[in-house]
C-alpha cells in the first residue's frame, strides 16, 4: 500500500506549551489507523496539526504533495475532511441544510447530491429527521450527521477525533459499523482519535500510541491487541 499521509518530524505548540514532539505517522492508502493514548497525550493536537489549525513545523505530505505551508481550506479541498471531538454541526440549520452547506465546494452539484444519497443511505436515522433543527437530534444522530457532512467533502481521509464521546454503547456499535462500511466500500482512508481502544483497534489496521506527544508505540493494530503488557502499560486494559 502506498503512503497517502506521511507526517515527518511535527512538532506543535500552544503558546510556549509544547504539545508534539518530532511525531512521525503514516496513514495508508485506503487504511484505518488509530491514534491511542492517555488525557493531554496530544492527539487531538495531531489532528489540528494536519490541518494546521495549530501552530506546527516539521512536514506533512499528502498523496505525494508537501502541504506543511497550506491554509487549512486548502488542505480541506485537497481530501482531508475532518469530523470534529463535539461534533461541529450547525444547530440551528435543519439535517439537510447541514448536509447542504458542501454544495459550493463541490464542481459537480450531480455527484454532491448523489452524495447526499449516500449519508442518506448509510445513516437511515438522518433521511427521517433531514428536516429536524440539528441542535435537537440525539448525540448519535450528532454524530452522524457530522460524518455525513465529511462525506459531503468527498474525502479521501477523514480525520474522526473521538466519534464514540457520550455516546450509548449501542449507537456507538452502529456508528462504527457504518465507519467501516465507509473505508471499505467507499475507499476513503481514516485517522481515528479514541478514548475507547478496543473499539479503535477492531477498525483500525495501525495503531500509534502517544505519550505526552510523543509515539511510544507503533504497528499492525493485531499486535498491540495481542500484547498485554503494551495494553496495560498504555491502554489500561
Ligand atoms: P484528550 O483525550 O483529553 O482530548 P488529547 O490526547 O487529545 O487529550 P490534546 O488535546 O492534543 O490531547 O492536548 C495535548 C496537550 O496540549 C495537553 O497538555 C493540553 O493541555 C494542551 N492543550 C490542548 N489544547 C490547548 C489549548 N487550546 N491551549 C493550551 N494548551 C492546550
């Protein structure tokens, strides 16, 4: 598989707060892969990082093109969609109108709505409420209507930071089944921020695991399940 993702040498700061040290990460073409880690470990920071709502050096490389200088609307248009810790809808526009605001990016309004389809399709939920105010839907109908909107960017990569938050573990199960019908049928690539790592390491295929901005860890996602004391120095589980 070849490289779609490639972070070299990134470091990120709040302020004088150092929160990445010289993180090195790929994530594959097509692949799943699971940022795990502590509270405070920099996750999140490495999802602001890519697309560089955070104050970084060091270089990132997308599909062969260096994005380390781009504005983050750039980087967006280039593939990278990101879903948001807390979800990032607007509240007070209906599910529809959500789904909606992608519009203008796309060049092709035909293939934009036959993407709206196909929220509709993967997240039934959604098609039943597309005229409810955002604001008001469940956590779980949150959460999956900020997907749909990701996936109204077309992406190739998306960048989920904790898409099982608050969530009841049964909507969290339909979530992640849906997540995975997302990679495999639609080819779209992921880098998953998660507090639940069992969960993370079903889906992912690499795993990275931070502490306090660094990788401690890293590999086939079947190794770090298959090694107890990797999971309870760092997983506690
Ligand atoms: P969590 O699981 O709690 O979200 P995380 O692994 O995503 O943790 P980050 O949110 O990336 O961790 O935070 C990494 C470090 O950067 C922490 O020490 C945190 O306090 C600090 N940090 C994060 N955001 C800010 C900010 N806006 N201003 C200052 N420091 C920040």
């Amino acid at each position: 598989m070849a490289a779609l993702l490639e972070i070299r040498g990134v470091s990120a700061w709040y302020g004088m707060i150092r929160a990445l040290y010289d993180l090195n990460l790929t994530v594959e073409e097509g692949g799943v892969t699971a940022l795990l880690g502590a509270n405070g470990a920099g996750k999140t920071t490495t999802l602001r990082a890519i697309i560089n709502m955070v104050r970084r050096n060091g270089t990132m490389v997308l599909s062969g093109d260096d994005i380390s200088k781009c504005a983050t609307e750039t980087i967006v248009r280039r593939g990278v969609a990101q879903v948001p810790e807390g979800r990032g809808t607007f509240v007070g526009l209906t599910v529809e109108e959500n789904l909606r605001l992608a519009l203008h990016t796309r060049r092709s309004r035909a293939a934009a709505l036959r993407d709206m389809e196909m929220v509709y399709d993967l997240f039934p939920r959604l098609r039943e409420r597309q005229k409810q105010q955002a604001g008001t839907l469940s956590g779980g109908e949150q959460q999956m209507l900020a997907v749909g909107r990701a996936l109204m960017l077309s992406p190739r990569l998306m960048l989920l930071d904790e898409p099982s938050f608050g969530l009841a573990p049964l909507v969290v199960r339909e979530i992640f089944q849906v997540l995975a019908r997302i990679n495999t049928e639609q080819k779209v690539a992921m880098l998953i921020v998660e507090q639940n790592a069992a969960l993370a390491l079903e889906l992912a295929d690499t795993v990275y695991l931070l502490e306090t901005g660094r990788v401690v860890a890293s590999g086939p996602s079947d190794l770090v399940r298959n090694d107890e004391a990797l999971r309870k120095a760092y997983l506690g589980y």
